[in-house]
C-alpha cells in the first residue's frame, strides 16, 4: 500500500506553468511555491510539484554581480596643486545677501584640501585655471624674524 503523503499526491505541472507562476510571485524560488502549494498557503495556486528547467534570464540577472575596478598603483597626483577637481553649482533659487548665487568648489586631488567661492554672475569663474593655480598656493614665504632696529 502507498503511503499517502501529499508530495505523491501532488502532480507534475507543465513547464509552462510553473514559469507562469514562478513570474506571477515575483519570481519566487520553486521550492518556496512548493511548500505553497503543498501546504495550500496561497489561495488560487493549483496543487502540483513545480520545478524549473533552467534559470529564467530576469533571475539570471538579479543574481549577477558587477566587477569592481581593480585599485591604482600609482596615485593620480603626487604634488600639490598638480590635480584639481572643480565644480560650479548654480544658479541658487535664493541669492546669498551680497547677491551671490553660484558656488564654485575646488578640491586638490593631493591634499584633499577644499576651496569655496560664491560667485555672483557664472562669468566669475575663472576662464584660465593656469594663472589661478598662484592665488592658491602659499601665501607667505619661510623666513626668521632676528628683531627691531635700534634707530627706529
């Protein structure tokens, strides 16, 4: 005599509509609609055994994963100044109070060392980055300070 368990009880469905439901629950792993069905959890899935014949292609690629780039040897820039990364934001919807309503930030690539200038017109922007590259470095020079003269 068999025994009357429900997974004998159970017939094969079609391949077909095993993929219909598989894509109807969003394509739920088929072990999981097993149980489904077999346990009648879900109201209007036929009891059969549903298997799958191969990986349908949306599965396919919600299980792939991107390959990350492979890091940098070298750094970009080895001396300050060497490499800027620049961005104009704007126009602001509400102007500062002196008027100014787009903002310029530029990041030294080297240091990581932030500027911020809030402009008034776009034009303000520099045009030739060569001859500004010298406002951004230092500002003084190294020197001693030996003292005051007697005379004054």
């Amino acid at each position: 005599m068999a025994s009357a368990s429900p997974i004998c009880l159970m017939a094969r469905a079609s391949s077909t509509k095993s993929w219909l439901w598989h894509q109807r629950l969003s394509h739920l792993n088929f072990d999981t609609i097993n149980d489904l069905a077999r346990n009648d959890l879900f109201a209007g899935l036929p009891k059969f055994k549903y298997y799958k014949e191969h990986l349908c292609p949306s599965c396919e690629q919600g299980k792939s994963k991107r390959a990350s780039h492979p890091p940098k040897p070298v750094p970009n820039s080895r001396q300050r100044l060497h490499l800027l990364h620049m961005d104009l934001r704007g126009p602001m919807r509400i102007a500062s109070i002196n008027g100014k309503c787009y903002i310029l930030v530029i990041v030294d690539d080297n240091s990581r060392y932030t500027w911020v200038h809030f402009l008034r017109p776009k034009d303000e922007a520099p045009e030739n980055d060569r001859e500004d590259i010298g406002k951004l470095g230092a500002k003084g020079d190294i020197g001693f300070f030996i003292g005051y003269s007697a005379d004054s």
